[in-house]
C-alpha cells in the first residue's frame, strides 16, 4: 500500500473521477491523505432557522419547500429556493446560474451554509449546499463534517467518502517521521491518528492536536532546511582565504567625508557587518529597515571595506532606474576615494557594456551597480569578495543565487525596505543574520496622510498649485499605465495627456512608466532632480529607491487597489527633505474590507514594522512573498501569524537537531532526511551531504 500508489485505483474513484481529482492537485493516494480539509460544520446540531440573525455566518438543515428562476434581463438570471425547518424559512439565491434548477426538486434535505441578510425575509446569497437524506451515514451527519474545495463535478459527500477510503487502505502504511522519543517529549500525536482527526475529529479538542501535529511537521521540515543551509554556511566558510580589513586608510577616509553623523541604528549594523565580514565563514545577512533608514549608506560602508582589501564588489538593483541612481550616487560618494565604480544594465550600448564587462574581468572596477546583467553567463569577476542585493523580495530565489556563484566565497549581504515581520523571518530568512534599522536619521519630518474621496479631487488639485507655487514638487500616482476596457481605474498615460493640457498646463508635467525605454527613464527622472519637471505622474516604477528630496506632495488615485507596503513605499518618496510633506490617498473605498482596512492603517501609522505586520495579517503569509522570492514550498496547513509558538517550537528543535546531527545521518533520523528529500529540491538536498 504505496502512498504513491495512483489514487485512481481508490475504491470509488477510476478514470472518469481521478481526472476531476487531479484539477485539486490529487494524483497518489498520499495527496487524497493530505488534502486536508478547509473548514468543519458541526452537524451535531444546527442553528434553527428563526434564530439566525444577520451578518452571521450559519449553517441550517431544512427541506427544499418550492423552487424558482427567472430571466430578469438579458446576461442576467436569479434561481432562489426557499428551504425550512420546524422554526421557519430561509431564502437562498443564486446570480446567473441556471444550471442550478437541475439539482433542486421540493422535499429534498438540504444543509446551507452562508452569510445571513435580513430584508423581508431572511436569506442567504450563493450558499454552499449539500443534500441529505435519513439514510446518511455517520460520515456526513451527526459528527463534525469536513468541508473540502471543490472543482466542478465533484462533491463533498464524494470527496469525504474516498478520503475515509484512501484513510482505512493507507493510513496506517504512513511512516512517522519523527522518532517517539521526541513525539513524546512535545506531547505530539502519531502520525497516523493525526491525519485521521484531521479529516474525522471525534470532537474539536482532537481536530486541534491533529492540527498541531500535522503544523509542527510542516514547520519542522522548513526549519531543518535552514538549520542545514546555515551549518553548511559555517563549514564551507572556513575556506575562505581572504578577509576583510576592518582597519586602513580608505575606511577611515569615507568616515571623514560623509556631510552627516551616522545614526546609533547605523553604528550598530556597521559593527555586525564588520565582524562579519573579517570572520573566517563568509557573511550572509539581511538588512531590514523602514524606508530613509539609511539602509544605503550602511551598503556603502561595507562595499568600502571590500575595495580597501583589494577584492570587487557587485551591487544588484531591480530596476534601472534604482540602478543608475545608486551607480551616481556612489560615484559621487567614493570620488574622494578614487573608487571605480561600474555601471552594467541591459539598456546600455553594445560597446560601452562590453567595455564594462571586460573593466570587470581586469579588475579595472571595483564596484559594479547592475540590474539582472550582472547575472549573465559572460560576466566574469576577477576577485568578486561582496554582493549586495537591493530590494532583495523583488528578485527570485535563483536569480540571487546565480550572482553570488561569481564569487563562490563571496560575503552576501541583502537589503530590503519593506521590513519583515518576525514570523516571516524566520521561514523565509531563518538561515540569515538579521540586521534591523529601526531608527530615523535626525530632521526627517513625518508625512501627512489623508484619505479624500474622487469627488474632492479639484480640491487636491488646488493644494497641489500652492505647493507648486511654493517650488515644491508633486508625485501623482496611477495604478494602471494604459486605461482598461474592463476596470474603470485611472491610468497614467491618459491622465497625464489630461493635466498637461488641462488642469496643469501652466506647468511643467512629466510620465514615467515601467513600459518606457530606459533612457527615455532615465531623462525623465533627471528632470525631475533637476526640477525641471514640477508634477510626475506615474505608476509604481517609482516605488522605491527614488531620491528627490524637494517632493512634497505624493498623490495616490485608486489607493484601495495598492497593497499596503507599496502604499508606504510610494509615501516614503517624500518627508525626503525640510519641507513639511503631504500623502493623499484617493479612493471611494468600494474595495473590500481589506482595503478599507489598508487604507485605515496607513491614515494611523507610519512605522514600518507595524504595517508589515498588519499586512501580513491582511494579505496572509502566502502572499507577502511568493515562493519564487523564497524558494520555499506554500504551507499546506501552517499559518506562521496565527501559529508563531508552535513556529518557534519547531524552530529550536530543528536547529537543536543540526547541532547534534549535522547530516542526519543517525539512524532515529533517517526518515527525517527520506522526508526532506521527498519534499524539497536536488539543490536542497545536497545540504544533506556536507
């Protein structure tokens, strides 16, 4: 009884059946196992129809009375049923489908489920269904029912009975990975009762420890993979030959030239890095920081260090325009220095980048700024002893892992804005030195937020003039470039054509996009430094790493179609100088809760660390980053917000695990490593190796 037996041969399932399994992922009986299930009803009992109350969410057990369609108008139908119990009557609809009067006949059981709405008469709009009968076996009534997703053509009463099939032909063939020793030590379910409670509780007490033991696998397998990478890290390291001088002329020099004093926060971080950077194994940390923490020049303090022990440095931007803007800022930077800094993008000629290249390869550059060209196959370092990574959740996995194998013993550091919250770091950063920003360099003003709605707009557009008047600067931003025949949303092409020679054609209006050329882009945002341009209107490609210190005003249409982090980058391009700035965030809020929610955060807060983790507690940790900027499997069951404790358990027995095993190779640890290999990649596993 193979776990990777086909689950078409399920009693129940074959051909017909494991094709519409397969839309939901299930191809072997060992995913029919753990897929798990969405939600529970408790069909012990259920709500009575006349004490429901509106805005609940319910579930009711009636009979279909009487059955009704209509056609109201072209494109657009209603089917309703009216259903009761001995208390009363519930209405359920159902917008454009027709199908629906196929499956629905009076006197037929039925259990609803749905948000229940008070108007005339309590109803429910687009419910789940599911039919019933006295002969229903104790699989579906009487008992807490699992509620799976659904494809078409497949049903709950189907998919819970070939699951207690799949559950009484293999489940006690699953092998437990974890030995008993350490099961009992966490007071853990077997494996095998886990994943039935997970699918049949008896009771709810037992839904829950099946949860915290399947959690806990999930969660324990994630973190050995990065207790691995980390050991592997500590070993290899000790290769290196060359290391960094914390001490010499040139350090001491950059120090002596910066025009300000470096904050505490930056001290600190300088002093990591440093340490780091002279150990034996090479560096491999994160910095986090809120958006003008000064993340940048810290970066710069650490590419000097490389340059002063005769090694070359690769600074990866994700875009060209943060690249170029990095490239004139450190060239202006290290002039008194005399570093050769490099700038490689895909937009450049031919013959200037292939002169940069072969600069790369001589050693003649010290410091190269890039955009995805540094990860080119032609691109060779002489002596590459540090890579920066910039906005490092813009770039996947594998892209940030090809350029730090130009130097194989390179230091690594990773920077991003977008402060990550402390659950996530520990998924997705767990095997990385963790360097926080949280201080503000002295004189940074707060900005203003305010929420107006579309029709105050020419209100906006007035205090916008005076700002204009006063030889400030304004940011307007759009969520779409091009306008949309399906969303009514502005776009910034045509509302850029718009306030030009409308609303603003007394002044100088420039457009910037993610579509234009880069040398098209680069123009524009020199404009805009040079104060040439007054008011940019733009998408997103602004989001970060933009610099213009005389921006005052920072315009947001559509506000509730951002996600929150963008929204505070986007407001983090301005508050950049002395003058008293202003974020206006524009939207009628028809979005969802969530929008309304983002858009309430953003009014009460300007702390980085705090919206992260209210964005992650609005977007949920699949979204915040996706696994192709982690390189990590999406939990199944986990969720690292709502299960932090049972997170950092698994945390300290995985690393506590390495420690004593660093290759699990004990013989109580066997199926542990056949688990991690079965799960994660090749180029994982290879960890296990070392």
């Amino acid at each position: 009884m193979d776990l990777k037996n086909s689950a078409q041969y399920i009693k129940g399932v074959g051909p017909v059946k494991f094709k519409l399994l397969n839309r939901l992922g299930i191809y072997t009986a060992g995913e029919l196992l753990y897929y798990f299930p969405r939600r529970y009803e408790d069909r012990r009992t259920f709500s009575p129809i006349a004490r429901l109350k509106a805005k609940d969410f319910a579930t009711v057990k009636g009979e279909v009375l009487n059955v009704s369609f209509r056609r109201i108008r072209r494109g657009l139908s209603i089917f309703q049923i009216a259903a009761g119990d001995d208390t009363g009557v519930i209405q359920a609809t159902w917008f454009n489908q027709p199908f629906m009067k196929r499956y629905f006949k009076p006197g037929q059981g039925i259990i609803l489920y749905g948000k229940v709405e008070k108007r005339r008469r309590l109803q429910m709009n687009s419910p789940e269904f599911e039919f019933v009968s006295a002969k229903d076996s104790s699989l579906h009534m009487g008992r807490i029912a699992p509620i799976y997703r659904l494809s078409a053509n497949l049903n709950q009463r189907y998919l819970r009975t070939i699951i207690d099939r799949a559950i009484q032909s293999h489940c006690s063939f699953i092998p437990d990975m974890l030995p008993y020793s350490l099961r009992a030590g966490l007071e853990l379910l077997p494996l095998t009762l886990a994943i039935r409670y997970i699918h049949f509780p008896q009771d709810f007490t037992a839904r829950d420890s099946a949860y915290r033991r399947l959690v806990f696998d999930e969660f324990f397998l994630l973190q050995l993979i990065l207790a691995l990478k980390k050991s592997r890290r500590a070993k290899t390291g000790a290769q290196i030959t060359h290391r960094t001088q914390k001490e010499g002329r040139l350090i001491k020099t950059f120090r002596r030239s910066l025009p300000f004093k470096l904050t505490k926060a930056q001290n600190k971080v300088i002093k990591e890095i440093e340490d780091d950077m002279k150990a034996p194994q090479a560096m491999s940390r994160l910095l986090q920081g809120d958006v003008g923490s000064g993340k940048t020049i810290v970066a710069a303090y650490a590419l000097v260090l490389s340059v002063q022990s005769g090694l070359q440095s690769a600074l990866m931007a994700p875009t060209e325009v943060l690249a170029q803007q990095h490239y004139l800022m450190l060239s202006k930077l290290f002039a008194p220095l005399d570093i050769n800094v490099g700038l490689l993008i895909s937009s450049m000629s031919r013959q200037a980048k292939s002169s940069t290249v072969q600069d790369i390869k001589s050693g003649a550059v010290d410091i190269v700024v890039g955009t995805h060209a540094l990860i080119e196959e032609n691109l060779q370092f002489k002596r590459l002893g540090l890579v920066i990574i910039d906005e490092q959740h813009k770039f996947g996995v594998v892209q940030r892992s090809l350029l730090r194998k130009k130097g194989e013993t390179a230091d690594c550091l990773v920077m991003t804005a977008t402060p990550i919250p402390r659950t996530l770091a520990m998924t997705v950063y767990g095997d990385l030195d963790i360097s926080t920003i949280r201080e503000l360099p002295k004189g940074r003003l707060p900005v203003s937020t305010v929420w107006v709605k579309e029709h105050d707009v020419k209100n906006i557009y007035n205090f916008i003039r005076e700002e204009v008047a006063r030889a400030r600067q304004v940011y307007i931003v759009c969520p779409l470039i091009k306008k949309s025949p399906v969303l009514e949303l502005k776009a910034a092409s045509e509302m850029y054509e718009k306030l030009k020679e409308g609303e603003f054609r007394a002044y100088s209006v420039g457009l910037i996009h993610g579509r234009m050329k880069a040398l098209e882009k680069e123009k524009v945002m020199q404009g805009f430094k040079n104060h040439k341009i007054d008011i940019l209107v733009s998408t997103t490609v602004i989001e970060v790493g933009i610099d213009i210190p005389n921006a005052s005003v920072m315009v947001i249409r559509h506000a509730e179609r951002f996600g929150l982090s963008q929204l505070h980058q986007l407001r983090g391009r301005i508050g950049r100088g002395p003058h008293p700035s202003y974020c206006i965030l524009v939207s009628e809020l028809a979005g969802t809760e969530k929008a309304r929610r983002r858009i309430d955060t953003m009014l009460n807060t300007q702390d980085g660390f705090r919206l992260a983790e209210e964005d992650l507690d609005i977007r949920g940790p699949g979204q915040f980053f996706g696994p192709a900027q982690h390189g990590l499997p999406e939990l199944k069951l986990g969720n690292i917000v709502r299960d932090m404790q049972l997170l950092e358990l698994a945390r300290r027995v995985a690393f506590s695990l390495v420690r004593r095993d660093p290759c699990l190779k004990a013989p109580q640890h066997c199926l542990i490593r056949q688990r991690l290999k079965e799960k994660f990649s090749s180029a994982n596993i290879g960890l296990l190796s070392v």
